[in-house]
C-alpha cells in the first residue's frame, strides 16, 4: 500500500501523482470500511479526500495552520497526520474522535464539532502569526452548508479586512446536512455554472481575491490551485467544487442519508445493506404524527428546523407533505428562533425542532427575540441529557441555558402520553415561550391519559406520597427517581415521596412548603449539569429551613466519549451510591 | 406646528410635500432638545426623519408592518405614531422607552434593543402573513453598521428565498455607533460610489432585486422610491443612503461622539456645549492604563472590541495608539469570542471587552470556540448588576451565562487593586479563559496592595472572621455585606463573619466546610439574577448539613426602567429586610 510510506504530511511529498491517486483509492477504501462499521460522517469525508492530499501536499502542516469547520471532513487530514492506525486497525477504530482534537495532534488547532467557526478562529491564528512576526499560511477549510451560519459571515467579513495571508478553501459539494436553504446558494449555483465567472460574486463582494477550482476531486488540478495561492500576501477564497460521496456510488446517489451513517448501512458490494429497522413507535414518530395531523387541521402550525432535520426523523417525505408548513432555514439557530418568534407573535403556530447542544447557538435570540416578548413558540429540544457523546456535542447543558430566561415554560415529560398532552396544551396556547425537553428513550407509554391543564404553571405531580424521604426525578430521570424509592423502601424501610416535577422553570412551591410537615430530606434527580440547573433551585427554596436537599445530577465539566456508566457512578447517579448520601443525611 | 395636524400616520397622507419637509424640520428640532435633556440617541434618529416620514406616507402601518432593527432610530416613528407627547411634553420626555415597544403602540410589532435582529423578524412576520392568506407589505430597516451581525446575515439568507412581499431598507450612514468594520463595507462603499450600478452587490448575490436610493434625507424622493417598491411580490433590497446626525452640523461632524450623547452635550446654539467631565480615574481609566502599558511591554497583547468602543472609553485617540494591536470586529460578538479564542491559542495575549447584555449574543463561541479549547483569553464584562437600564439591556444574566460554562473562571473584584490584580494574571497565565466582571461603579481604592495568587482557584478571601451568621458578598455587592454586617452588629449583636468569594465560577469547599463548626446560617449577595447564579450553588453545597442559606439576588424577570432602589426592595437586597429573614432563619 502507499499509505505505508505515509506517516506524516511531509512523506506525501515525495509521492508522484499517480501515487497519490493510489493513495487516495486507498484511504477511500479505508474510510468506508471504518466509517460502516463505527458509523460516522461519511459523505463529507469521501468528497475531501482529494482536496485533502493536495493540501497537504503543497502546504507544510503543522507550520502551516489548517482550521477545519465543524471537522466532519477530518478523516483523510487523521489519516495523513499520524492516525491512520484509527482507519488500517478495527481494533483501533474508537481511539480517536470524529472531530478535530488537539490532543491527538499538533496539525489539528481546535477541537471542533459545531459549525462555522473556521473562518473565524483562522482569522485569530493569522492576526496572532502577524503581531508575533511570524510567516506561514493559515488556511481555513469550511463546506457550502456551514456558509449560512451567523459566525461564519462574522468571520468572513472580518478575515476579509486582515489584509495579509489568510486562505479560506469553501469546499462547495452542493449540500449541507440536507439540501441548503438560503439566497447565498443561489450564487454559488451561478459561480458553479459560470465556472466562477459570474460578476455577481458573494466573496468578492466582502473583498476577497476570487479563485474557482472546478475540479475539487482532481488532486493535480487542486495541486496547482493550492500552489498558487500559497504565500499569498492577502485574504482569498478558493470555490472549491467536490462531489459528497465521491466514489461511492450509492453514497453519491443518496447524499443526505449518507451525510452520517449508523454502522452497517453497507453491504460487501458497497451497496445499501437492508437494515431491520424498528417500526415501533418513537418519539420522533409520534411527533411527526402530532405535526401532521395538526397542520392539516390548522393550516397556520409550521415546523420549523435549522438544518438537521434527520436528527427528529423529519425525512424527505415527511418534509414535501408538510409543504408550505414546513421551513429548514439552514445552519441559522439565531434567525430560527427569532423567526419562529414572530411567526407567532404574528398568529402562526410555530413548532421549532433544534438539538440541546445546538440550541447554544442561540441564547440572545432566546431572550431577546423570544422570551422579551413572549412569543408562543413550541421549542422541541432534542438530545438533552448527560451522555457518552463527543465533548462537542454535549446535551448537558440546555437546561442551565434555557431556564434561567425568564418567561419561557420549560417541560420535561416522562412518558407519550405526557409529551403528547405538553406539546397539545404548548401549540394552542398564546402566552409563553414554551420548550419541551423531548426524551433521549425509548418511548414510555403508561396507557393513561394526562389530564394536566398545563396552563397552571409550576405544579408539580405527586406521584406516590410518603415521608421523612422526597425524590424529585425530573423528566428522564423520573425512573431513576423511581429506582431509589424502591431501593430506600428495600434497605431502609422508608416510604419515600416520589414527585414529577414536569416543570423545570420554576418552583412549585405549595408541595415544596407541604413536605416540610413530615419529610427531612428532599432527593433531587436531573438528567444534565447542575450548575444552574433545576436541583440547585430547590436547595436555594429550602436554605431557611430544616430540610436537606441533595442535588443530583452531571457535574460541571466537558465530558468526551465518557462511557454513560462511568459518569453515572462519577456523578453519583446510583441508586445504591444515593442511599449512601442519604444515609448520611439523615444521621 | 404641522405636528399638531398629526397623530397618527394616516394624518401624514393628508399634506403637501412642503408641509412634509416643515413636519421635519419640526421634528428635528424637538428630537434634539429631548434627547439633549434626556441622554439618548442622537445621530441616527436625526439621519431617519425623512425617510420615517416618507415611509409612514406611503405605507400603511399598522396593516402593514414596519420592523425595526435595534430601534436606536425609532424616535422620528414614535412621533408619527401617537407618542409625540413623550418629545413636545418635557414632563412626558421619559414616558415611553426610547426602544421599540408593542404595549406603547400597535406601530411597534416587537420589543427589540440589541442589533441584527430586523430582517430575521420580518421574515417570520411576512411568512406568518402568507400562512394566513393575508396581504401586507413587511418592512425591515436595518443600519449599515447591523448588516455585520450574524444574525442579520442569517435572516438576509432566508429572507431572500420567501418568494413574497419583503422590503428591506438598509440605512447606509456609513457608520456604525463608532466606524464600520469588516469586508462588507467595501461594497456598500463602491455600491454608493457607483450609485448602485456596480455588478459586485452584497445583496444581489444573495438573490435580492436591489434598489439604489441616492437620497435617503429627501423626503420627495423617498417617497417614490417606497412607491415603487409598495406591494412587491419578491424580496426586494432598497439600499438608502442617509446622513447620520442629519440637520445638526455638530453632530454630523462628530458622527460617533452623537451616536448617544448623555443629557446637556449641546448649548442653546446647538453646538458642543463647555462640560466638566471629572478627570478622576475609573475602571475605565486604569484599564486603558493597564493595557497601553502590557502592549508597551508585550507586542502580543491585544485589545479586541465588538461595536461598542465608547462604553469603555476606547476613543479614537485610544484606538489610534493601539493600533495593530487592537481589533474592532464590528457588531460580530461571535466572532469576536471565537477571533480572541484563536489569538489565545497561537500565543497573543488578548483582552475582550463586551458589555454584560451583548455577551448574551455568543454563548456556544464562549463554550465551544473559547472553553472547550481553554483558551488563555481575558474577558472583560462591563455593566454586569441590577440596574433600572430598558428591557433590552439588563446587566443581570451574566453570571448564570457565563459561569455555568465549563473551564472558565470568572472573577468578581471589588475595588481597584485586586481588578488590577486579577487582570494582569489573567493575562499572564496560559491555563484559563479568564473573565472579569469589571464594577460599574465608581473606582474604589483601598489602598492596599492584592497579594492573592489568582492562579489557586476558587480561594475567598476571608475579610472578617466572626460567629453564627456568614455573609458572603459578591463583587459589587461585597459593600452591602459589609452594611448588613453593621447592621446585624447593631440591631443583634451579632459578629457576623465577611467573606469576598472574588471567584463567581467555583465554591472555596475547604472555607465552606469550616464554616459549620461555628456558623449557622450563610447570606449570599449577588448583583445578578439568582436563578442560576452563585448563591444557589452555595445553597445546594450546604444541602445535606444543618448549614442554613439566605441567597439574595435578582429575581427571573425582564425588568423595564424600574428604579434601582424599588429593584433593590422588590429583590430584599436591603440590610433592614435581610435582617428580618435572618432573625425569622435564627429562630
């Protein structure tokens, strides 16, 4: 194999062009056997590879800096930069993320997993590189899709003022997640069929030098584009054309379901495996049903996504019935909320799916947009809670985020028949931001109906009354909630209270200031940080009073592909390592 | 006066151009002696008084719907739309909010005060028109200096692909509060230079039909433009080229000092009038002290601002000495946050300042781009507290914002020199994101020297040591701990222990936990909304002990121009009220 010769960037250059051909086939091979049996970004990084081998051919990492975008397009830069083991080894396939890390690498400057940032921080390595008189290239690598971001324009427009090196390669493949949305687009289809001769040109418009590479699957051809604007002495952008998916065919043919895979979704020909998914219902299923049938009785209720529309099974299907009733405004979380916010101050029905980790994006739009002025938006927040993910996608944190906004109602069901009644009472009512944190499980269903009036905020459910003992389990961690009743009844014999908050914004304080007749300690159960959170609030109610609080819940830290387990026992979200603590409290 | 013939704006359809040109003039004369008694925004309400009035005559508001950006400019439209009374009334002058506000007038569709907002809104307000098969012209008027925020950019983006009525007045003053920043300024400049013929247009390429309008203080002329672009059936761009501080010679020679002036800036002649600025230090002072001299010494030091130069004293003379070694990114808080994250990273030692409401515009750059990459940036947080500042603009959300995020550490001085302490090891040290909630008070001096290592985290400085009750004053609130110390002395005598935890970010566990073998009960002081805050996190630390906890802090609300002292009542924050709860805690 040539990728035995290669250890670093450096040995690429000694390669001749066909065998850097080779070398591409080779790593083709590589990361679609790794990526089918992981699961992963496989789109993207197919299409790069090319561009990737040119790269790093002409340019001199690490000394020169490549910042890469939301680093779904990374894999071939591991594979040359010392990791290929991750991709030659199975036994090795989990030793290094998905995204750029720093710590596996000094050719990797961030660690990265959100969009649109490339532009911008590539604009503070070169500002740093000048004020320390340093000389080296700094290139930043973003894809079509992350353009639509608010902080990749921010970054464009300002690295267009940096008046010295700075390359950013837009990696155009004609999607995003999903196809893209956006007036931008339009202007990259006419510089695509224009061969990047049309007058019109968005980057040259901010000031860019303007280079088109048409042939962004063509390392000779990406060689010589690279060779020339390498040193340049001012901001450029090379409109770099790649095909996602390049060289696997049903990865070309199916650009958005092969965007990210589950593993398996190949058979040994490189076809569509066929895969026995569930048709048990989820919630995801159970909200397109919801959507569904609400729009066609009210033709005023809109979903509304921001780009990631398979993460809540909104398929292309699902996407073309809902028509009109449906917008995926792109990678734009800011422009999401405030335009769900004045859909519905304007009479609309907005339903605004977005993930925990990505709702970050969005805090000003929040509080100002929505939460000033109370927009009755339905917000579904998908992913939240403590997980084993990547450090970049995170869903620990949307509940600090979210709730200490004021106005907004947040709820957190335990079961369908919750969730469906929040997500009912949310839609037709007109007084508040409304965000249901939708559960990251199987979906629960008791078979009894929830006649909760939701519009009576902050009342919690008494699930079970008991004493001296109350467990608050908040959302998905009711059952854990669950768990430790039973286990303080087994081991101690204590009829412990069981409460379902149901609302994390704000306190029911008539049921708070009941149990203090006949409990001592008040057990709280989140699935999430605590720092800010809702335990902490509780403790706060209760600090003049005799009653003790322990607040569980995930610790304030960045976790990276943590197994669950070990941050349950970290965080002591055990029912045995509870009771411990209680027993201790009670002494 | 021809304003008395007008109330609303159907009466403006009424008279001849002339009068229209009088009605101006009219207009301008009050805005300036209102805004001269009050403080406000000067310049870029004067630049907008024809062009409000020519919209207001063509247009049918509120059928059709006008959304303003930021709403700096919103004055000119407050006196069309029945709140002249709040500019020909002295006694009215603080009777309406000098924001955009939908309680004040059906005109005013939503309640805005932070920028980049308008075209997002407008674009949500226009599809919901569609939803409902309704007819209306949506109109945004953004600034020139708003187009830079992410944001705006996201909202241009998808405004351009609805397919419906949209009209979008960009403002071009060709300033922002201070001059504009970033690449996009190129092209507005040759967009004006060309009278709007040049092919290369911004707006163009993201799909918009464009308008060029030459004229934007020429009442006539404004009104055919708008006549043109009246019911459209596209997103059209009318790019409209207006004098900031228009008919006021001293404010459109001093375009960014009349940005907002403080009430008395002009004498009876309407020119600069003789004011006595104390010449004593500030906060401001000593930190522009602190930083010419680090530059002096260290060519790696940067001073990064978004926008807003002014609210700490960067003059442009101040700038002019930085030079390259200060950076204003524009209205781009994003990137500003993720631009220093990267100069950190590469070995620059920069110094971010933003104002606490506007940090609320880059949570995920601050956890993502800056934290998950611990990047060694200092952050300076201005106007962080309780204040009787607009809805818009509260200082109050900055702690649960900021310190809820992993890695950071926030820091809360309370006089000089432990500020100037903190902010040189904040810039030397290589391990933290630092941020520094800079007092907004006057500069207090106490004349000795902080000897605290900042580098052991999470140590409070234990200022006195007493008996049964502990007061725990943060920040700026550090002053009334010491007042409700003296009051508890007073009225119980008690010798309460105070503590200046100087650390928002992390809890002094070892301190904490000594505290229980002679103290009772814990007073938290916060200048800040409680939920989410500092005080609760001592709360939930103290929850399985007999530790009792009093938090004081701001409630979860938005407030709007409520005075500070009914504030301060409303919240407890008083040393007679905090001594009922504690006596009522002590029994």
């Amino acid at each position: 194999m040539i990728l035995d010769k290669v250890n670093n960037p450096a040995d690429l250059k000694q390669l001749s062009i066909a065998d850097l051909n080779k070398l591409a086939d080779e790593m083709r091979d590589l990361i679609i056997k790794k990526v089918n049996t992981t699961g992963g970004h496989m789109g993207p990084n197919l299409g790069i590879i090319e561009a990737t081998i040119a790269m790093h051919y002409v340019f001199n990492s690490p000394v020169d800096k490549i910042v890469f975008d939301v680093s779904h397009q990374c894999y071939p830069h591991k594979i040359l930069t010392g990791r290929k083991e991750g991709f030659t080894n199975p036994d090795l396939y989990y030793k290094y993320t998905g995204y750029t890390a720093p710590e596996e690498s000094a050719h990797d400057l961030f660690k990265v997993g959100h969009t649109s940032t490339s532009v911008s921080l590539a604009t503070g390595v070169a500002k740093a590189r000048d004020l320390k008189n340093e000389k080296y290239n700094v290139i930043a690598l973003i894809g079509d899709g992350s353009l639509s971001g608010g902080e990749a324009f921010e970054g464009f427009d300002n690295a267009a003022v940096l008046g010295t090196n700075m390359i950013i390669l837009v990696n155009d493949n004609d999607m995003s997640i999903a196809e893209n949305h956006g007036g931008l687009y339009s202007n990259l289809k006419l510089l695509r069929e224009t061969s990047g001769k049309a007058e019109c040109n968005f980057f040259k418009s901010l000031g860019f030098e303007y280079i088109y590479a048409e042939d962004g699957n063509n390392i000779e051809k990406m060689i010589e584009v690279f060779n020339k604007v390498k040193d340049t002495t001012h901001p450029v952008v090379v409109h770099m054309r790649t095909i996602k998916g390049h060289g696997l065919p049903v990865a070309e043919q199916n650009k958005e379901r092969f965007h990210w895979i589950v593993p398996g979704m190949l058979d040994e020909n490189n076809e569509l495996a066929e895969m026995n998914f569930s048709d048990a219902p989820t919630y995801e299923s159970v909200t397109k049903d919801f959507i569904l049938n609400k729009v066609q009785q009210d033709s005023t209720v809109i979903a509304v996504s921001a780009a990631t529309p398979g993460a809540y099974g909104f398929t292309k299907d699902f996407r073309d019935k809902l028509g009109k009733n449906y917008t995926d405004v792109g990678i734009a979380e800011e422009h999401a909320v405030a335009y769900a916010s004045a859909l519905a101050k304007s009479g609309a029905k907005p339903i605004l799916s977005l993930l925990s980790s990505f709702v970050q994006r969005t805090y000003d739009q929040l509080s100002q947009d929505l939460c000033l002025n109370n927009s009755p938006v339905t917000m579904l927040i998908y992913w939240g809670g403590i997980s084993g993910a990547d450090a970049t996608h995170l869903g620990s944190f949307d509940i600090p985020l979210i709730s200490n906004i004021p106005n907004i109602v947040y709820l957190a069901p335990t079961c369908k028949e919750e969730y469906l009644k929040m997500l009912d009472w949310s839609v037709q009512q007109t007084q508040y931001p409304v965000a249901i944190r939708v559960p990251s499980s199987n979906l629960d269903e008791t078979g009894i109906e929830d006649k909760t009036d939701y519009s009576v905020l902050n009342r919690y459910s008494l699930v079970e009354e008991g004493k001296k003992v109350a467990i608050v389990g908040l959302g998905t961690f009711f059952k854990l909630a669950k768990e430790v009743k039973d286990h303080i009844k087994n081991e101690m014999g204590i009829d412990a209270t069981l409460i379902n908050p149901k609302f994390i914004t704000g306190l029911d304080k008539d049921l708070l200031n009941k149990l203090k007749a006949d409990h001592s300690v008040v057990i709280t159960l989140e699935d999430g940080e605590l720092n800010g959170g809702f335990g902490e609030k509780i403790a706060s109610f209760y600090g003049n009073s005799d009653m003790k609080v322990l607040n569980y819940g995930a610790l304030k830290e960045f976790t990276d592909r943590v197994p669950l387990d070990e941050l349950y026992t970290r965080y002591r979200l055990k029912k045995e390592l509870i009771l411990d603590d209680l027993r201790a409290a009670l002494k």
